[in-house]
C-alpha cells in the first residue's frame, strides 16, 4: 500500500490546484483522475482545461474574429475581400491549446513530486481510497487526508438522449465538423449563451428555447434586460417561457415541441444542444460505508470548509454547493490544502465573481439591485455607459455600461454589475475592492490610467456620488 500525507480525487481546477497547493506546503501528495483525452491518453485538468472555460474560449475568440473580419474591417478602411471559415482547423487549434494546456498540469505535477494515478478512485473509508483501471490491478492508497473534486456532468432530459450526432451536449457542441444550417438550444443559460454565440457568428441560425420568464435569472435585472437587447439584435432568437416536452428524430435532424404559454409550438432544426445545468459527478466515487453523506442535489455533503462529516475527508469544487465555476473549485482546493497543512484558510463566497463571455461580455460580483430592495438595504447606484468612454470608442466598444451599488450610509461597495467589452477583465478590480471593503469613494479616489476601459469602472463609482465627469449626472 503507498501512503500519502494526501489523496486527491479528480484532477479538474479544483483537484489539481488543491494537489499543487498540498505538494508546495510539503505535503506528500497524489491525485487520481479517470479523464482520458481526445489523443486516447490519461488527461488532467477535468472539464475546464477538456471541454468547459478552454476549449469554449477559443472558439469563442475564433468565432469572434471572423464575425469581427465580416462586419467590421471595412469600418477600418481594412479591405478582407471574402472571409471564409476553415471549421476543422479551428478545432484543431482549440485542440492544441487544450493539449498544451493539459501536458502543461503534467508537467507540473512531475516538478512538485505529486503521484498521478490514471483511474477510477474511490474512498473506500476515511485514510483509505482505492484506484481501478482497465489495464492494471486495483491498487489501496493511504492518506492521512483524501479530498474529493470529481466534479460535475451535463443534466440530460428525458426523451432527449444526447446522440452526438443530432443530440449534443455542451461537449459535442465544441466538436461540430460543420456549421448547422439551423442550430436548437435548450437552456438560455451560459452554456446555451455561449455555444449559442459561437455558432451564430460562424453562420448558423440558432434558436434558444428557455424555461424561465426571464433571461440570466441571477443577474441584475437591467444587465439582463440590456444582454436580451443585444443578443436578439445579433440574431440569436432567444424564446423565453418554452418548455420543450418532446424531440422527434427527422430525416434531417430533429423536430422540437414545446409549450409557449399555453400554446403547442414545433421547430424543425439540423442539430440540438441540451444545456439544462450541470450535476454533481459522484458515481462509484464512495463505498456505502465510507459514512460521507450526499446533499438533495446529490453533491457531497461538506461544511463552510468543505469538511464533510468524516473527519480527514474533504470536498470542493463543483462536487459541492455553491456555484460551479473553476475559479471557485481553485480556491477551495487552495483553501482545503491550507487548512490541512497549517490549520486554517479564508475564502469570502459572497464575492465570487461570475462571466459569461458572450458579445458583449457580461460579468458581475456581489448583490444585485433586486436583492438589495428584497434585504431592504439602501444603496446608492452609479451607472456609466461605455459609449462616453474615449477608449471605447476608439476600439469600437460602445456597447453596455458599468454599475456600481454602494451602501447609503456606508458608501461600501456591494455589487458590480458589467456588460460590455472586456469586463471579464474589468470585474476583478470590481473584487478587490470589495475584498478590501472598498467604497466607491476609494475607487472614485483611484487614479485610472488613461484611455482605458477601466476609466468606465471609475466614472461609475464617480456617478455613485453624482459627479462622473464625461457624462450628465442626475
Ligand atoms: P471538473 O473540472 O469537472 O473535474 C473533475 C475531475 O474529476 C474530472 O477530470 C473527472 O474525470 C474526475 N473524476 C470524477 N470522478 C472521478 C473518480 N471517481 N475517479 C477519478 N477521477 C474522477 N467555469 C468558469 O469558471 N469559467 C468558464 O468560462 C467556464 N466555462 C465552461 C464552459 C463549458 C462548456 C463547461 C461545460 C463548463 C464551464 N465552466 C466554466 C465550469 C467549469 O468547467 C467547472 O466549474 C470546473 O471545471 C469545476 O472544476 P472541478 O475541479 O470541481 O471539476
Ligand atoms: P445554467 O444553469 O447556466 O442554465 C441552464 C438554463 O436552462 C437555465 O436558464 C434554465 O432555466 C434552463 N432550463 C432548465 N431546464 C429547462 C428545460 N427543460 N427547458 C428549457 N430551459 C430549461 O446551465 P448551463 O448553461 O448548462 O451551464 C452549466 C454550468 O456550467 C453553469 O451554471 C456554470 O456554473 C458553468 N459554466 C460557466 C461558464 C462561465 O463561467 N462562463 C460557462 C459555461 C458553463
């Protein structure tokens, strides 16, 4: 048996980050991970690195520069003659990236002397987890503490098996050989925002059928009401209120049902992607003894340190509650890590900031407006439209704005809600601020260099006082 002073179990950006952070506190440290990529080898790196942030992100970036080569170039006087779209080199370089990015964790894990162990791991009880793999004996490793990142999967629908050649997930989605004539989404979340973005630049007509009355549920209502403007001006048909209830294969790809209200409505499309969610992945992961219960959503069941009731035996990422990014998994990983090798760690989940990375991009952290009239806290609110920023206009970047809420009394900042170019960047000056416990008259204070798209973020907190200065305050 190999003993380890930690075992951790799924090497996605919680998993990995959590084993790096272990091996760097001097902690003796393997990671066990089943994930097997496109090249038929072990992968590292779970979802994001394989099929989630990476590999979406450059097809959004390649989709972006052929839209931006087909309708704006000639705004530069930049004459592109006939822009065409070579589908499989693009996913050829999407490959790359990933393949670099994943050898990249490998090779990391080799310079911080972690063990990897390609399989399938499960606890088996606390201090004991055991690997299976097709090609070798199971093998038992002790470890004075295991942590769990298995991670999540795409929720599937009844009656809507995703076939990957007419049904897809959001994975068979950055794998499509061609561009769909006419392209159905279920789920007007980020996944459907996204994917649903990157194929309509490259030609598609995509069509997104949301259950929900609203679009972005969790975001500030005017973000939300503003992305909607902008999306449905692009041509993404998004319907909300729809609720599929059947998909019936066709010659030429499928045909969707769905109720509109109360009407019984049907579109024919070339290809479907269902993007309901993500649920936690737990299968075989825990022997029925192991005693580490799971939640009513079916992720494992951990404190507000992502201790589970085992003592030794933790959980992170989107394995547990709370919202399923990789930048959340990471630092829980790092915090889990900390705690094991010197007894204690911080991470502040009300400031965990979220982006969709659509056209315009659209990111916000901490309370939206609603929920700030809901808790009856006063707030203060300024609001600066990218349109009066010079930068912005330089680089054609008019589109969306920035909003700050501060505390009445306080002036403390308490949200930030962005759409616009680059505020997937912008929003981390937006958290730390609030980590620091910022008010807008600090950032108001900040000196930002000039022309950039940062100077919007200033003028916001500026308008939050009722002087911004390139634009009327009222
Ligand atoms: P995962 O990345 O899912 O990794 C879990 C790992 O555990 C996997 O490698 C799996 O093989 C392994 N595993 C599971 N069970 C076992 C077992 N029993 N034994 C061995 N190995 C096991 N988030 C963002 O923050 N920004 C984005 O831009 C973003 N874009 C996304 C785009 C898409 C299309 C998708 C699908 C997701 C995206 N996400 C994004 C979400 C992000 O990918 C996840 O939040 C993140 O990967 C969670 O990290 P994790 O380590 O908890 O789990
Ligand atoms: P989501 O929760 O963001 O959106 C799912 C949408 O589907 C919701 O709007 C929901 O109302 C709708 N829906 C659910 N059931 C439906 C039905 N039967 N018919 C019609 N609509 C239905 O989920 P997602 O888009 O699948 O993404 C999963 C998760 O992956 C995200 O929540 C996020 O945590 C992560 N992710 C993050 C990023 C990012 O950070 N940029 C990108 C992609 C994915």
């Amino acid at each position: 048996m190999s003993d380890f002073d930690v075992v951790v179990i799924g090497a996605g950006p919680g998993g990995y980050v959590a084993a790096i952070r272990c091996a760097q506190l001097g902690l003796k440290t393997a990671c066990i991970d089943r994930w097997v990529g496109k090249n038929g080898k072990p992968a590292v790196g779970g979802t994001c690195l394989n099929v989630g942030c990476i590999p979406s992100k450059a097809l959004l970036n390649s989709s972006e520069r052929y839209e931006d080569m087909r309708l704006h170039a000639a705004d530069h006087g930049i004459n592109s003659g006939d822009v065409s779209i070579d589908v499989e080199k693009m996913l050829a370089r999407k490959d790359k990236i990933v393949l670099e990015l994943t050898d990249g964790i490998s090779a990391l894990f080799k310079s911080n002397k972690i063990v990897f162990y390609a399989g399938h791991g499960c606890l088996v009880e606390a201090g004991t987890v055991r690997v299976s793999s097709e090609d070798q004996d199971d093998q038992t490793l002790a470890a004075k503490h295991v942590i769990l990142a298995s991670g999540s999967q795409p929720v599937q629908l009844p009656g809507m098996a995703v076939d990957n050649k007419t049904i897809f997930d959001s994975s068979g989605a950055l794998e499509f050989p061609t561009v769909p004539k006419t392209l159905g989404i279920i789920g007007a979340g980020v996944i459907g925002l996204e994917l649903g973005s990157v194929w309509r630049r490259l030609g598609a007509e995509v069509v997104i059928l949301e259950a929900a009355q609203s679009l972005l549920g969790s975001a500030d209502s005017m973000i939300a009401r503003e992305a909607k403007k902008q999306f449905s001006r692009q041509g993404l048909d998004i319907r909300l209120g729809c609720k599929v209830t059947q998909v019936d294969n066709t010659e030429n790809g499928c045909s969707i049902h769905y109720l509109d209200g109360e009407n019984n409505e049907s579109i024919g499309v070339e290809r479907l992607i269902v993007a309901v969610g993500r649920r936690p992945v737990t299968d075989g992961l825990l022997d029925s003894n192991c005693g580490v219960a799971l939640d009513d959503n079916g992720a494992v069941l951990v404190d507000a340190d992502c201790a589970t009731a085992v003592p030794g035996v933790w959980a992170i990422g989107d394995a547990v509650r709370g919202p399923m990014l990789a930048h959340k998994a990471s630092e829980e990983g790092i915090a889990v890590a900390e705690r094991i090798a010197v007894g204690s760690s911080n991470i502040d989940h009300s400031i965990i900031p979220w982006v969709i990375y659509t056209h315009p991009e659209i990111a916000w952290v901490g309370a939206t407006e609603e929920e700030l009239k809901a808790q009856e806290i006063p707030y203060t609110v300024g609001l600066f439209p990218f349109a009066a920023s010079g930068r912005a206009k330089a680089v054609d970047a008019t589109d969306g704005f920035i909003k700050i809420l501060a505390g009445r009394d306080s002036d403390q900042i308490l949200g930030a809600h962005m759409i616009g170019s680059q505020v997937s960047e912008l929003i981390n000056e937006a958290v730390l601020a609030m980590s620091m416990e910022a008010s807008a008259e600090d950032l108001a204070r900040t000196v930002h260099a000039h022309p950039t798209l940062a100077e919007a973020v200033h003028e916001a907190a500026l308008a939050a006082h009722g002087r911004a200065i390139h634009k009327v305050n009222r």
